[in-house]
C-alpha cells in the first residue's frame, strides 16, 4: 500500500534519519530516490546541503550511511517544475508593472 504525503513530512522524517545508524537510512534513501522528480527544485537542492553539511562535519552516520546518502547527492536538481510554471508568470507581470510604474 503506498501513501500520499506532503513534501514537509518528507523533509521531517529525512531529518530525522540524517546521521542515524540505522535501516532507516536506507529506507529513506530509497523513498528518496522514488519521489526525487515529486520534490521542488529548493527542496531538492536543501536535502543535498544538508547532507554534504552533514558529511563534512563527519556526522551524516557510518561508512554504510554515507555510502547510501552519496546516492542521493548524484541525482539532478531539477532546474525547471511543472509546479513552478505559474511563478514566472506572476514574476514576468510584477517586472512589467514595476518598470512601468517607475519609468
């Protein structure tokens, strides 16, 4: 049976899992890997900070963990979303009102 769940509960239980010593980081990893195009751009790019931060202070978990967060640190962030078509358009019309309003 698989669920449905919001982007932030993502994020919380990735937290939760970074430098643990356990199963679950394979098992987040994996979820990860899954629902890699569902995420945002931004929420792409912080779980890769966050575990390149985690890795460089040493405390992303043992050798294994490290191992499986490696992977999700070779996926591509997505540079444009389906879910993001709709910003540009309000960002293009501010522009426009905002030169014509200073202009």
């Amino acid at each position: 049976m698989k669920f449905e769940v919001d982007e932030n509960i993502i994020m919380y239980a990735f937290r939760y899992c970074l430098g643990r010593r356990t199963y679950a980081v394979s098992e987040m990893v994996t979820v990860l890997i899954n629902n890699w195009d569902k995420l945002k751009p931004q929420t792409q790019r912080k779980i890769q900070e966050e575990i390149k931060e985690d890795m460089d202070r040493g405390n992303a978990g043992d050798d294994c963990d490290v191992q499986d967060w490696k992977k999700i640190l070779d996926l591509k962030v997505e540079q444009w979303s389906a879910n993001m078509s709709g910003y540009l358009i309000v960002i293009l019309v501010w522009d426009y009102f905002t030169i014509v309003n200073f202009v």
